[in-house]
C-alpha cells in the first residue's frame, strides 16, 4: 500500500461502493419503473412487492453501511481518549466535535496536543486539522 496522506486517506470498498449500491440502487428504480408500467393490471401486486422488496434492500444497505462507521466512530473516540491520556495525562476535551476527533486521528503524536487545542480555540474543522497534519499518522485498518 502506497503512504497515506491527505489527498489519499479517504478509502471506498469497490465491492461495496461500485457494486452493490449501484446494483440496488438501479433495481430500485427499474422495479419502480415497473410498478408504474403495471399500476392498474392484473401485475400491479407483484411490481409493488418487487418495489418494496428493492426498498428494503437498497435500506439495508445504506443502514448496514451507517452502522459500520458509528461503530468505527466510537472506536476511534476511545483510541482518541488513550492517546490523549497517555500524551497529555488528561481526557479529551469534551468540546471536541466527533469530527474534529476523526480528523485528529491522522496527527502523529508530537502534534497531536497542539493541534487537539487548536481545533478546539480556533473551532478547527475535521478538513481543516487533516490539512494541518505535518506528519500524516495512517489509519489502514478503517472501514
């Protein structure tokens, strides 16, 4: 894997993101597509069925993917906590944003306390702290 840095971090599953959503997200509209084609037919029960079943599938997905990253996010909240602890002897400070936490992430150690109270000071977004990451700290076990 090549380093990471700003203009690279960012991370798409193509199985997930050049797959699967647009799969479902095309048999959304075509099933929709149907059921107005069947609205008024003997077929307008089984193109609603169909309609709702890509509904729910295409919900699924983008719930699925949703609970994957809270889960990430409060992971990476207590990973935050413990460097914090163990760089500054304090917690977070609890005017943090989970953004500003997420972007925070990136920042090697010897920054990190700067940055942490800039972000907080200066109302520093999680775009703004990744830009001024010196030393980019690569995450590559996020999902």
């Amino acid at each position: 894997m090549a380093e990471q840095h700003l203009k690279n971090h960012a991370r798409l599953e193509p199985g997930f993101h050049f797959v699967v959503m647009p799969i479902a997200f095309l048999t959304l509209i075509g099933s929709v597509y149907h059921l107005f084609q069947a609205w008024g037919t003997q077929t307008q029960y089984a193109a609603s069925l169909l309609s709702a079943t890509n509904l729910a599938l295409c919900g699924a997905a983008f719930y699925a993917r949703m609970f994957a990253l809270k889960a990430q996010d409060r992971v990476i909240r207590l990973e935050e906590r413990l460097r914090a602890k163990e760089l500054t002897g304090s917690d977070l400070d609890a005017r943090l944003t989970m953004r500003q936490i997420i972007g925070l992430r990136f920042a090697s150690d010897a920054e990190w306390p700067e940055l942490a109270e800039r972000a907080v000071s200066e109302g520093l977004s999680e775009r703004q702290i990744k830009e001024a990451v010196r030393n980019w700290r690569a995450d590559t076990y996020r999902v």
